[in-house]
C-alpha cells in the first residue's frame, strides 16, 4: 500500500515545485497532428525573440473556425505548465473561418506574456472548432533571434570573404543548384507570405570573384504586403547593398518577379524580375506558381487594386485601382497610428489616366506618370504627362507635359527634359 503513494508523492512535489514559481499546471491535452495542425514557423528560436509567427494548416475536408485568443506553455519538471499574461491583457472577439485545404496564420507577441524566457521547451495552445490544439517549439541557441527575426544576420554584418559554404550552413539558397532543402526553403517561404507572415529568403550566385547576394524581405504593413529586395553585389566588384521596395508578386506561370503592377492586363507590365529568382527550376512545383497567382488575383479582386508604390522611407502607399484618375494613399506614423484615403487627380489636367507612379528621395512627393491621349487637348497628343503630388499638403504642386522620359540624378532629383 505504501508503495503506490511515491507516485502521487512526486507529482505533489513537481505541482508544488512549479506552483512556488506561480506557474498553474496545465489541464490540456492538445492534438499536435492531424489533418488539422498549427505549427510555429521555426523549430528553435532565441530567447530574445520577440514574437512567433505560427501556421494553422487545414487538410480536413471541412473549414475550421477559430477566435484570437491563444495560450502558452512550458515543460518544467515533467509537467506542461501555463505562462501567465501580464494584467490587463483583453482579446478582441473576432470569429475567423478557414477554408478546407487552407492556410492561415496569427502571431504570438512575447511581450504580453509576465515570464522571463530561458532555454528549454515551450507550446503554443489554441482552440479551433472547440479542439485545443498545440505547437511545439524550443528556446535555445538558433539563428532566429531579436536581431535576426528570420534566421538571417543583415547583409552589412557579413565578413567580406564570406564564402558559399558559410552560405550553405546559413541556409542561403543557390538557385543554380537547387538542393531539396532549398526547394524547401522556398515552400515554405511562399507559404509563409500567402499566410500573412512575416519572411525572409536570402539567395546567392557564385560568381569568378565572390558570391552576389539578395535578400528579399516580406512584411504586412499597413494592411499590405511590402517586398522589400535588398542586393548585395560588394564581394563582385560593384557599390555594395541597395535596396528597392515592392508592391507584390507577379508571375505569368513561368516567371515570378517582384512587381508594383499587380496585374498582366496591361501592354506594359513594369516589373523587376527577382534577382536570381528568376533562374529557379519551378519545374514541378507548379502549386507555387498558382498559389502566387492565386493570391495576387485575390488582392486585385478584394481592393481593387492594379498597382502598389511603396515610398523609399517604406512608410507611405499608393495604390491604384481601375478608375483612370484614381489613387488611394495610405500612411503609417511614427506613433504607430495609420491613415488611409482615396483621391483622384483634378479632372481639369490635361492628362487622363495614371499609367505609373515615381517617388522622389525624401518620401514627400509622388509624380504620377499619365496617359494624354484620352484628352480632349490636341496639343498633349503624342505626350506624356507628368503630375507632382506632395503628400503633405495632399494637393497637385505641378505639371506638365513632355514627349521626352525622365530621368533620375544622384542626388534622387527627378529631370524631364524641356
């Protein structure tokens, strides 16, 4: 009789053990697999980190509804226990629904939770269709970390005889030799994207002398999604890192490249063919290319949107739609406050639809490149008209019309020449 308390002797000891760190035992017993899943989207993070992205993935034949509560817990002393919230954390009561064979995502912030993080073995716990569910992680030396957020160092921190086999342990992407874990990388790359998450691919051409590399970056922002494409050619000879920002992906079933046109409608697709990604085998990854395609008609038709123009400062949008004269401008703030409005150039400019939008330097002036052969004006026949646009004033501050392309200085001046 004696013999069969040690059991529940050493369970009171680790309840007490983990109680004395005011840490509840946990009362779940989550399905980690299945049909229905989440699952963060790296295996091992720092203990800096600041927030977890985390997949739900749906393969059942029927859709899946969830709120945006989530729970966290840890393995200490032989039992999960849970991670309390700091006070006066409250949910919002929104009810979202995933579709069958879909995939979605939320995000964890750390910073909510009254716990300092340590090495060791953690879950995230949320309930879908009134199923708890958990993903399993760990905290411990690894890439992805407060600085590194997707398991990158930035390109300015890399030695200038950085190599392609530190390359390859860094888990760099060499679209020339493609390798099943790069095929992979890039999965889960464009997974992470169609999901809403933020990621990260790094890619790499081994050239005569050094390696050229390219970092495209993903981000939500301002309800949007912001390419952000930033080429590292120092170790070939060239000026070293610049940078670009995009509005999206655009493919026409071979090709994906980084775009602010989102659409092919157009004669004219004004596009940069990603660097070097381009020159991957999409040879039987087919689903990449729809899911892309995909997810761009599906922003067109939700926004309305033809075309998305990020400002050098990342900080502001345009936008426009099927409406000629149309554009929208949203803002992000300092103070993490955000604006948005729809607007339309004067209808008395002799110029008739925004075919094209430039940003100067300083982030405070577009000017709209523009149809004119739809006037009425016989003398803007066969030209092109150029609308500057300051932000700040939300006003047209000048125009005029040209048979000539711009050009761009050094110093981010924008020249049309007489």
């Amino acid at each position: 009789m004696k013999r069969r308390c040690f059991p529940f002797l050493l369970i009171l000891v680790l309840l007490v053990l983990n109680a004395c760190d005011g840490l509840v035992p946990s009362t779940h017993i989550p399905v980690t697999s299945g049909d229905v899943a989440i699952e963060t989207q790296f295996s091992v993070y720092s203990c800096d980190i600041e927030q977890i992205n985390v997949f739900i993935r749906n393969n059942s034949p029927a859709s899946v509804e969830y709120g945006a509560e989530w729970e966290m817990e840890t393995y200490r002393n032989g039992v999960w226990v849970k991670i309390p919230f700091v006070e006066n954390v409250a949910w919002i009561q929104p009810l979202y629904s995933l579709g069958a064979g879909g995939t979605s995502s939320f995000t964890v912030h750390l910073g909510i939770l009254d716990y300092a993080f340590s090495d060791g073995e953690y879950r995230i716990v949320k309930e879908l269709n009134d199923t708890v569910y958990a993903a399993e992680f760990s905290m411990g030396q690894s890439r992805v970390s407060a600085d590194s957020p997707y398991g990158f160092s930035a390109l300015e921190q890399l030695p200038e005889d950085y190599t392609a086999e530190q390359a390859a342990e860094d888990g760099v992407i060499f679209p020339d030799a493609l390798t099943e874990e790069g095929i992979a990388a890039l999965d889960d790359f464009f997974a992470a994207v169609s999901a809403g998450m933020r990621a990260q691919i790094r890619l790499a051409r081994v050239e005569e002398n050094g390696l050229y590399l390219v970092d495209i970056i993903a981000e939500r922002v301002l309800s949007s999604l912001q390419l952000i494409c930033r080429i590292d050619d120092s170790r070939i000879g060239g000026e070293g890192i610049s940078e670009q920002v995009y509005g999206g992906f655009w493919t026409d079933g071979e090709v994906i490249a980084l775009s602010n046109r989102l659409t092919a409608d157009d004669e004219e697709v004004d596009f940069v063919e990603a660097p070097l990604l381009q020159a991957c085998s999409w040879q039987g990854r087919a689903e990449v290319i729809e899911s892309i395609a995909a997810a761009c008609k599906a922003n067109r038709e939700w926004s309305n949107r033809t075309a998305a123009y990020w400002s050098p400062d990342r900080m502001k949008l345009i936008t426009l739609t099927q409406t000629p004269m149309e554009f929208g401008l949203s803002q992000l703030y300092a103070d993490g406050g955000e604006s948005g409005s729809l607007l339309s150039l004067p209808t008395d400019l002799p110029v008739c639809a925004i075919r094209d939008v430039v940003w100067t330097a300083d982030s405070e002036t577009v000017m709209f490149i523009c149809a004119t052969d739809c006037c009425d004006d016989e003398t803007a026949a066969g030209m092109t008209g150029y609308v500057f646009y300051s932000i700040g004033e939300h006003q047209v501050t000048g125009y005029t019309v040209s048979p000539y392309g711009y050009t761009i200085t050094d110093d981010g001046k924008i020249v049309i020449p007489e």
